[in-house]
C-alpha cells in the first residue's frame, strides 16, 4: 500500500468531490474571483491545459470534511482557483491554518494530487498568507 492512500481516495470520493465542486459553480463567483483572500494559485503546471478541481479538507478523509472547493482552467502553466465553502458559493472561503489540499486534474482522467510540500506523504498547507501560492511541484499523484 502506497504511503498517499491513507486519503482512501476512491471513485465514490472523486464523484462526491465532483459534484460537490460543480454545484458550486465557483467559475461564476464573480466577488469570490475579485477579493484575494479565497484565491489558490498554483504555479508550474507543466504538460496540463485543462479544468483543475480543488478541495480543501481539515482532516485526511476529505469526503467527511470537504471545508473549501473550487474549480477554474488552468492557463499559461497557472491556475488561480477561488475557494468558497462546500455547497454554499455565495460567500467566500477565509479560514486559517493547516489544511489538507486535493487537487483534480478532471481532463487527464481524473488524476488526484495532494499537498505533500515536495516530500512523499500529505502534508496540511498552512493558509495564513493570502493569495495561497503553492507550485505543482509541491504536489504528489495519489
């Protein structure tokens, strides 16, 4: 068993994951995409030009507690994702602190990559500096 899986990731949590982020609409926020402080960007993207889905989670079974979601293109080795709370997009996401970070790369398969801070196993992104600026590179494939 990979040391990544303890995420327990599975096709019933990427459904879930998914649906939850489109319900969301997080594209359409225009207020969400103008205030900075709900803004993840990730940087570095080398060989992927599609729709990346975010979640943010307190704990490492993502499904049970999802506190942030978004979704937006990635463009020019960029993407600039606003976060808003799981299932409620009029207001923004603001929390502080470690969190957990799962990103969905929806037009390669579905691929799943989480926070690692460039070592082996997930690690929580501290969200105290806003915008939060990770590179991809800061990332592992589940």
């Amino acid at each position: 068993m990979r040391k990544y899986l303890f995420f327990g990731i599975s096709a019933a949590l990427l459904l879930a994951l998914g649906l939850t982020i489109i319900s969301c609409k997080t594209t359409g926020n225009t207020e969400a995409a103008e205030d900075l402080s709900n803004i993840l960007i990730i940087t570095e993207i080398e060989g992927y030009t599609g729709t990346m889905l975010a979640a943010v989670s307190s704990t490492a079974a993502p499904l049970s507690s999802m506190t942030a979601v978004g979704r937006a293109d990635v463009s020019e080795n960029t993407v600039t994702i606003p976060l808003v709370p799981a299932g409620q997009e009029e207001i923004q996401w603001k929390e502080t602190g470690g969190y957990f970070i799962i990103l969905v790369l929806q037009d390669d398969n579905n691929a799943i990559y989480f926070y690692s801070g460039g070592e082996t196993s997930a690690h929580k992104y501290n969200f105290e500096s806003r915008p939060a600026e990770i590179p991809f590179s800061h990332f592992n494939r589940n």
